[in-house]
C-alpha cells in the first residue's frame, strides 16, 4: 500500500512558523546545534533562523551553543542594574557584562 507523504514544514511562513517552532522545540530536548537544525527543518537561512529563535525564546540556547562551539567556556552573570542573568564568557567582569550583550 502506497503511503502519503508528510506535508513539507517548508511551506509554514510567518507566525504559523514560530507557532509550529514552539511547538517542536518544547516537545523535545533542544539538538546540539539548534540554529542549523532549525533552518534546515523549516527551509530558511541560517541569520533566518537565529532571528526567529531568538523572537520565540532561544538566545540564551543559541549564544551557549556558539560558546561551546568555539571552545569558550561560559557562565551566567547577574546584570547588577536589573537583577538579569546573562550568558557571557567566564571571567567577565560586571561592567563588561554591557560589551558582550547587545540587549542591556
């Protein structure tokens, strides 16, 4: 008996995409390199897919990723002003917290 074939995840854009995203990565652990995996799945470029990561909840996922990837080891900091933790490479300094995240 002939089987059907899955719908493509390619054709998803926009919100169903994120939507779909969500879904996907809550429901399993996260693959050791989630940016490629991700633009791989969905059909986009990779600044693509970091961008949407990042707009569902990722960064911190994919900045440790980068980390562990370039062989830099990695913490969490308190960002002093907020209260915040923030991935930055070990043996930083608070006030170099603000040089390694563009978000402060």
């Amino acid at each position: 008996m002939p089987t059907r074939k899955r719908q493509s995840k390619k054709k998803l854009a926009g919100k169903a995409r994120l939507k779909d995203a969500g879904r996907w990565l809550r429901s399993q652990i996260l693959p050791k390199n989630l940016v490629e995996t991700y633009a791989k799945r969905y059909g986009i470029a990779a600044q693509e897919a970091r961008d949407e990561l990042m707009a569902i909840g990722y960064y911190d996922d994919i900045l440790i990723q980068a980390y562990e990837k370039e062989g830099v080891k990695w913490e969490y900091k308190v960002e002093p002003l907020s209260g915040e933790m923030f991935v930055v490479p070990e043996g930083i300094e608070e006030y170099e917290i603000y040089e390694y995240h563009p978000f402060i």
